[in-house]
C-alpha cells in the first residue's frame, strides 16, 4: 500500500506492507547520491540490519548503533552520527537512513536536517508508535536536560517505509503503547475508525497483519492529511497532541520509569475526555466508551498521582504559572477541539472526580519537565 504526503516539491510516499525491507527497490530507488548511513539501535541492528545493508549493495555504507531507549535522543548522539558522515565522506547528495522506533527516527531526522545544512533522509520505522506517528510528519530533535525534545527541526523524510512484518518482533508493551497512538487518531477526527477499533479488539490483539495494517495504513492516513494542511503546527496540526499534556506530565511524575510515552497518552487522553465531560463540552458516555477501548486494549486508564501535582507540572510544563491552560479538549469521538483558557481549577476537580481511589502524593522533577511535542 501507498499512500503520499502532500507537501509540494516536498511530497513523499508513505510505503506499508509486510515484505517490505526484502524489495531491494524500495529502499534503492529513493537514494540518488553513493553513501548512506544507517542509524539504528542494538535492539534493532541484530534483528533487520543486515536486510537493509543486503539492499543498499554496491553503495558506500556506514552504520552507527545506538543504545535502545530515550537517553540515547541527545546531542552526543547526534555528534557521533555527524562523526560517522565525515568518515564516510558524505557529500550534500548522501543520504540517512533511520532504522528503528521514534528515538533513532528522531534523532536520525536530526542528524540529517544539519549535515550539510540537510541531506535526504529515509525512515524504517520498526516500532507501533513510528509507524503510525513519529515517522511522519518531520518534526525531529533531541533531548537536552532542560527538557524533552528542546532542540530539532522541521525535516521531512524523503520516504517512509513501514514494514509490518518488523513488528513481529516488537514487545509486547511497546506493541500496545503503540495502538494508543492509533486509538488517538479515531478520537480526534474519526469517528467510523474508532468504531472500527472496536469492532477489533481481538484481531488487533492477536497482532492480525491484516488488522495492523489497517490500523497503520488508517493512522498515516489522518497524519498526513493534518501535516499536509498544517505543516509547522500554526493550528490543527497540534490536535495530534490529545492527551499529550496530561501525558508528559505523568511520564515526568514517573521520571520517565513509569511510563511508556504511549500509555501515558492513554492516561492522558482518558482524562482529558473526563475533564471534556466535566466541563459539559462532551458526552459522559464518549469518554466511557474511550477509556473501555484503551483498557480492551491492555493500555492504562488512570494513575495514581495526586490532581493537585498534575496540575501543578502542566502549569510549569507551560513555562507560566498562569491562571488559564491551553489543551486539547473533546468534543466527543472524533471530534478535538484547541481550548485556550481551561481552569485549573477544573482539571483539578475532574481529577478528583474520576479517581478510583485515594490520590496519591508525588513530587514534582525537574526532568523534562519541559517538553515539546
Ligand atoms: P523507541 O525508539 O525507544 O523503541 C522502543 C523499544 O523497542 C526500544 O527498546 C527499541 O530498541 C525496541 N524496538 C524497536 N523496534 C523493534 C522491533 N521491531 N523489534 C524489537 N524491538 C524493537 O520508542 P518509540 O516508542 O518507537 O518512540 C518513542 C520516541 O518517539 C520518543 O523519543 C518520542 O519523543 C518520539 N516521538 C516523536 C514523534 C514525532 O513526531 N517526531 C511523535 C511521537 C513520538
Ligand atoms: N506527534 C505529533 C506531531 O507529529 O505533530
């Protein structure tokens, strides 16, 4: 399956299929220059390193592995990755290839956009969560202790190839962390494919390749459409961040331990929905049906961390201890909505309302405690 992201003298395909990475041509015919660099992870390079590099023969090739995980997202990274270009002689004309999930994705695109002032970049997305979101789209950067995702750019990749046969291999809770991803685009624009979700729990869960590739060919789909219509995030495009905010704030409260990013998307947009409830902006039912959803499939609902210091991180997470918040709010399935001036007050009483249970104290961390989507 193709389908291609509309972006002018930018346009790129989106390839999704299940023998992808064994189609030499796939990879092959998207390189115009003769050195390539593959960026991946040590979970990564053992299981469909060798694949790639069998398709990119007869071309000069360099490959830099990473550690897995989100602390490998840094500027040293990068440096190491500019240090493998130079050896390799890459000229304006080379190309980068990021093999794996969101973290060599975004740090790979990161590396690209500066190489040179920006060389080709190709993602081979292996996770749930890059096929159906951070493959797409060119936002990359890299963590800086200041905060998450502080430093990147707008770079867009010259081809997205999402092979789901990788999945395969894939954790069981990354799997799952990915489908909140998926979950997230029938929540905000889509009301027939969460409906679809429903319908496919099961298949959905027993990792069906029909029923994934359905999920990841719809998901690129919306994501497309929204970046082709709002590129650099002025307006709709930060829709995608629905139940983004509660999220960071719950991965930072875990000190990123706690947490997959996308079971605190799960959380995130389950309270968001509430707090959409609460504020009689959308039908209590919506935000039951939504959480059923996640939870059928094995995601997380609800976390133990006090509204209070939610609240309070969401607020320093905005740089501003301000009165008002802006958030992605509901307006029931498929429809999101940018609300610019929620209380505090309000989340903190949807909170309280929805807790199961006594909440529990957390202290807030400086870690990440501020984070761009
Ligand atoms: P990840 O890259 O850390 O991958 C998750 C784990 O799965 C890692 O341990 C990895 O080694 C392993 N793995 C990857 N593919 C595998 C496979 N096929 N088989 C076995 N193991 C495999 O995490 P992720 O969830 O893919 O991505 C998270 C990152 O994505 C975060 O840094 C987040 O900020 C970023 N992100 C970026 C965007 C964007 O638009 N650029 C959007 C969402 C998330
Ligand atoms: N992951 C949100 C975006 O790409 O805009």
């Amino acid at each position: 399956m193709r389908l291609d992201v509309q972006l002018g003298d930018r346009a790129y395909p989106i390839l999704i299929g299940t023998d992808l990475l064994r189609v030499t041509g796939h990879l092959r015919e998207a390189i115009a220059g003769k050195q390539v660099l593959i960026l991946t992870d040590e979970n990564v390079a053992p299981l469909y390193l060798q694949a790639v590099l069998a398709a990119l023969d007869g071309l000069r090739t360099s490959t830099v592995t990473i550690a897995a995980g989100e602390a490998s997202k840094t500027l040293a990274n990068a440096e190491r990755v500019f240090d493998a270009l130079a050896a390799l002689g890459a000229q304006r004309n080379a190309c980068l290839i990021a093999l794996g999930g969101g973290v060599v994705g975004d740090l790979g695109g990161f590396a690209a956009a500066l190489w040179m002032r920006g060389i080709d970049f190709i993602q081979i997305p292996t996770t749930l969560l890059a096929m159906v979101d951070s493959s797409v789209g060119g936002k990359t950067a890299v963590n800086l202790a200041h905060g998450k995702n502080l430093v990147g750019a707008f770079w867009q990749p010259r081809r997205v190839i999402a092979d789901i046969a990788t999945l395969s291999t894939l954790p069981d809770r990354e799997y799952r962390a990915g489908l909140a991803e998926v979950v997230k685009y029938g929540a905000i624009c889509d009301g027939a494919f969460l409906t679809w979700l429903e319908d496919n729990t099961n298949a959905l869960n027993d990792r069906s390749t029909s029923a994934i590739a359905h999920a990841v060919l719809r998901s690129c789909q919306h994501k497309a459409q929204i970046v082709a219509r709002d590129e650099r995030e002025t307006g709709e495009r930060a829709l995608l961040n629905f139940g983004h905010t509660f999220g960071h704030t719950l991965e930072t409260l875990g000190r990123y331990q706690t947490w997959l990013h996308g079971e605190a998307v799960a959380i995130g947009m389950t309270m968001a929905a509430q707090l959409s409830a609460h504020l009689g902006m959308a039908p209590q039912g919506d935000a039951q049906r939504l959480a059923t959803l996640l939870r059928q499939f094995g995601l997380p609902t609800t976390a133990s961390e006090s509204a209070h210091s939610i609240v309070e991180l969401m607020r320093l997470d905005k740089k501003t201890l301000s009165d008002v918040l802006r958030l992605i709010l509901w307006r029931g399935v498929g429809r999101a909505e940018i609300v610019e001036n929620v209380a505090p007050a309000d989340i903190i009483a949807s909170l309280q309302n929805a807790a199961n249970g006594p909440a529990v104290p957390a202290s807030a961390t400086t870690l990440f405690s501020r984070v761009l989507d």
